[in-house]
C-alpha cells in the first residue's frame, strides 16, 4: 500500500492520495493521479509486482532490439521438409508397379526441388451417432483430413465413411467396410489408409493385418504430428514434436511384437516381448531427457518474457484457425516476414513484433500455432511452453477466416481449445478475416458492428486502424487510468509515457487552466495528460517520479 501511495497527488484528493501526501516526498515536475481508486484485486496485483521487483529490473528499456524475439529464426527462408527414403525392396516394387502401370512419371513430383514418389492415400471416417462432441459433420471433417494429407504430401485417391451407434472395438469400422476399403486399396493402388480418428494400437495393427501387404494404416493424430515434424523448423518445435511423437508411439510398441513374431514363424514371443521391453524403456528415458530439454527451454522463454514485461507494453496473441491468416495479418501490420501460405500448420514457432499505431501508441503482438478440431492432446501438451505465450497476453485476438464455409464451426472448434488452455479470463478481441474473400461483405459487416466484431483484410490491409483502435479500447479494460500533468520543459518525459502507455487524452494548457498547483508557479505550460498503464508501468512511473526528484 505504501509503494502505491508514492503517486502523489496535488489534484482534488480522494480519501487515499489524501493519506498518500501525507507520506509523499514532493514531485518536481510530474504529478500523478489514479482517476479512479484501484480495485482490491489490481491493487494486490499491482503490490505483488512492487515486491517482486529487483533494482535490476526497474530499469525503463525501451530499446526494440531486446524485445525481439530470436524463436522465429529458421521460420524464415525454407523450412525443413524431410522426405523418407523409400526402403531397398519398396524402391524395387516401385519400379516394377511404374513399368506395370506404364504411367509411372504421374507417380513423381517435385517436392522442394526432389523428385519424390507421390503416396496415394485413402480417407475413412467413422460417424457415432452418440458421439455429440463432434462439431464438424463427417463429410466436412472428411474434406479438412484430405487437405491435411495434401498438406503431408500425400495424393487422396478416395474415402468413405461409415454411421455406427459404437466404433468397432478390434477394427473400428464394420467388416464389411474393411471388405470395401480392401478392393480400394486393389483398385487404386492405395499406400496409405487414413483415418479421421485416433486409433487404438489393436485396432491399428488389427486393420494393417485385415488389409495385408504393404498398406500403411494410420490416423489423424500421426498424419498432423507427420506434418509438425516436417515443418518443425526450429531446435524447439523439434523438441516438442518428437516428444509427442513418442508418446504417440510408446504404446504403439506392440507392433514390433508381431512383426518380430512373424520373421522367427511365431516361435519367439518370449524374446520379441522382452524387445519390446528394451524398446519402450528405451523410449521411456528418451521422453524423460527430452521432458527435460524442453522445461530448460520454458525457462528461457520465461527469461524472454520476463525481459518482454520489463518494458511494460501489452501483449496481444493472435490466436485462430489454421490458415485464418494469423501470420499475414502479423506481416502486414509489423513487415516481420513470418512464411505465410495456404497449408495448414505454416507456423509453428511464436514470433513477436512490436505494433505502432498511428496515434503512436504501441503494443506487441503474437503470432502462434494454428488450432484445428480433433486437436491431438499429447500435442497441446507437448506445445505447452508455446502456448504459455497466449496464457500471458494482455488480450487474445480469434482471427477468423470469415469467407471459409466452416467459419462457424472452426471458431467452436478455436473456443474449445481455448478452454482446454484455461484462458478464458484474459479479455478477448473477434476479428474477421479475408472479408475481400467474403460472399456478402456488406451484410457480415452490419452482423459483425452489431456484435462488437471487426472485419478486416490482411491481404488488402482493409480495416487495419479500426483493428488497432479495437486492440486499444480493449486492452484499456485491463489497464490502470492516470492522468499526469508535466510541463513543457519535461518534454522527453512525454515521449516515456508514449512508449509505456497508451494515451488516450493529451490537452496542452496555459496559466488559466482549472488546473492548479503550487509546482507550476515557475511554469507557464504544461500538459496535461490521460493514459493507461498495466500494473508492470506503474512501477516504471514510479521510477520515472524518483528520477525527477533526484
Ligand atoms: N483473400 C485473402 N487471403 C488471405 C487473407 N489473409 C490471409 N490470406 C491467405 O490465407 C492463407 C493462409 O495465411 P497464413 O497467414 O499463413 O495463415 P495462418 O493463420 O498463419 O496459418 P497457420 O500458420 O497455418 O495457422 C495464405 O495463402 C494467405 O495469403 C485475406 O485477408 N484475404
Ligand atoms: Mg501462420
């Protein structure tokens, strides 16, 4: 209570500065005062930051450079793509199938300046009847899994699906749907059986066994973690990938089981048991060093966001649906650079950059990871230092592709991660997207004024300053009012203000102003000031106060 009391007031007193002058130096220069009267909980939030504060940490940094975060490196410029080597014999049956076929060239396609063979794949869905989670429809759902294996570099051939009250416990889908998929696979020469839900480690080697050879079966948590780890671009998206591609696998260890069975004719199930053993310990420390390496890296980051709060800006998330245009909208606002495209999951790594608007106010906003529905938990677990970024932002903006058909359910599927995440107490900003894009422009806008909602184009840069008055009415909720008056000779005290604050109100004055004080007796213009600060700035202005008296 007493650090807080150091914002001295000359000003028509409230019951608290009234006890604060009693114990306030005197100020040359800078008088402050809370508009209104701190709430019990900002005031314990405000106290908590005082007491935490180092000598270290008071200094004002308003250098840029200290801000920018070093995590987008690698984002920029060609990101990794990692294509498997076709094993000896599957290279052999390739060239075989491509004489048989004779229109093998179709088979090839360049793939960041590799000729790779093109997998077809081939799409199931499962409909439950009592499953009311779903928020896509199965033939939607369907379509985002084929634009996920097109995005993995996969070419889909075909898919079905199939309504069951309960999915099959050893195969998942019915046996006369494993009989269809199977003349597929014979029909088109299917590599790869995709399925839209995750599977159990039975029912995966129960469908590899039940559609024989060669045919790969796998699931839409392995196809998104196949795209993670092909666009993991950075030490730590690398880190975090491989690690729920672990945790994937660890129960999925049973398949070495049966395969090691098959090569002795079924005579070894000791020894391919004890295998697995090793294999999975073996898996197990990998985790646990990787759980490792990975809370050493939540700590740097921690170190960055700390930095971050020493100069006090706001932070603002970008939060969306994959391909909403979260990394074009940053772009365009901040020229960061960020790979921006239309696949699913172009980022992976957070990039932070410091927005100015035209006012001049600043704030620094945060472009992170695309969320789709059926999101994989061990991912979000395993992102779980990324997504700390959006648990610490001032404000989260839900970028919305607005022109997409499924625009509705992908917001659902957006606020379902979000209350997975726990953030729902953070305030939080609706922003339309690619309204260039949009059917009825002109309608959705009267929806989107009705609701609070801003339309905007990150492409075409349409609605840009609404966006930015929008973050500022916004963030203001979650900040502290000041008024200050400092006068003319204090000019580059304003400038101060400018960079930890957001100033809504700026009038210049003279002599006659209602305004008086004692401290302007040898001023003869000072102005006057209203703006917002987080809890973080308070202290900044206290120092800012202890400097000027010194
Ligand atoms: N027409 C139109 N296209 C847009 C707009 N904003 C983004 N796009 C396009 O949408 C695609 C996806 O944009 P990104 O910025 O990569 O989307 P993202 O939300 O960052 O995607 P992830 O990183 O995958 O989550 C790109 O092809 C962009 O050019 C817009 O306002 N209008
Ligand atoms: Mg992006």
């Amino acid at each position: 209570m007493s650090t807080i009391n150091c914002f001295c007031s000359l000003l028509p007193s409230t019951s608290t500065s009234a006890q604060a002058n009693r114990r306030l130096p005197r100020h040359h220069g800078l008088l402050v005062r809370l508009i209104k009267p701190l709430s019990s909980t900002r005031l314990r939030v405000v106290k908590e930051l005082i007491e935490a504060e180092t000598p270290e940490k008071r200094e004002i940094t308003t250098n840029g450079v200290a801000l920018e975060r070093r995590e987008e490196e690698g984002l920029i410029g060609s990101h990794k793509v990692e294509v498997e080597e076709p094993s000896k014999e599957k290279k052999q049956k390739q060239k075989r199938k491509k004489v048989e076929d004779g229109n093998g060239e179709d088979r090839f396609k360049l793939q960041n300046g590799r000729e790779v063979l093109v997998e077809k794949a081939y799409l199931v869905g499962v409909e439950c009847k009592r499953n009311d989670e779903d928020i896509f429809d199965m033939e939607d759902s369907l379509k985002e899994l084929a634009q996920l294996a097109d995005t993995a570099g996969l070419t889909v051939v075909g898919s079905t699906y199939q309504k069951l009250a309960i999915p099959n416990p050893r195969t998942y889908i019915g046996s006369g749907k494993v009989a269809e998929i199977k003349s597929a696979i014979h029909a088109f020469d299917v590599e790869t059986v995709i399925f839209d839900d995750e599977l159990s480690p039975g029912q995966l080697r129960n469908l590899e066994k039940a559609f024989g050879g060669d045919v790969r079966v796998c699931d839409r948590t392995a196809l998104i973690l196949d795209i993670f780890n092909q666009r993991a671009a950075t030490h730590e998206a690398a880190l975090q990938v491989s690690l729920a591609q672990m945790e994937y696998q660890l129960p999925r260890l049973t398949r070495m089981w049966t395969h090691l069975e098959r090569q002795a004719g079924g005579q070894v199930k000791g020894m391919g048991e004890k295998q697995i053993e090793v294999d999975k310990r073996i898996l197990r420390t990998r985790i646990s060093a990787l759980k490792k390496e990975l809370e050493s890296v939540r700590q740097h980051r921690k170190l960055y966001r700390n930095r971050r709060h020493s100069v006090p800006m706001p932070v603002v998330s970008l939060v969306g649906y994959t391909n909403t245009g979260k990394s074009t909208l940053l772009n365009r606002l901040t020229g960061a650079g960020v790979l921006a495209e239309n696949k699913l999951f172009a980022t992976l790594d957070p990039t932070t950059r410091r927005v100015q608007m035209k006012n001049g106010n600043e704030f620094l906003l945060t472009d992170t990871v695309g969320f789709i529905q059926k999101l994989p938990t061990m991912l979000v677990a395993a992102f779980r230092a990324t997504l700390e970024e959006i648990e610490e932002s001032s404000l989260i903006v839900h970028l919305v592709d607005i022109s997409h058909p499924l625009a509705q359910q992908q917001i659902e599927a957006v606020e379902e991660v979000l209350k997975d995440l726990e953030v729902e107490s953070i305030p939080k900003l609706t922003v339309w997207n690619k309204i260039d894009k949009a059917e009825d422009p002109l309608q959705l806008r009267k929806e989107a004024e009705a609701e609070g909602i801003v339309c905007i184009s990150a492409i075409t840069g349409e609605g840009l300053d609404q966006f930015c008055n929008a973050i500022q009415d916004k963030l203001k909720n979650s900040l502290v009012p000041i008024e200050a008056i400092v006068p003319y000779d204090q000019g580059e005290l304003l400038n101060s203000i400018h960079q930890i604050g957001m100033v809504e109100r700026t009038v210049r004055s003279g002599l006659n102003s209602s305004v008086t004080s004692p401290l302007f007796t040898s001023q003869n213009f000072y102005t006057h000031l209203t703006f917002f600060v987080n809890g973080t700035s308070f202290l900044a202005i206290q120092r800012l106060l202890y400097l000027l008296e010194q």
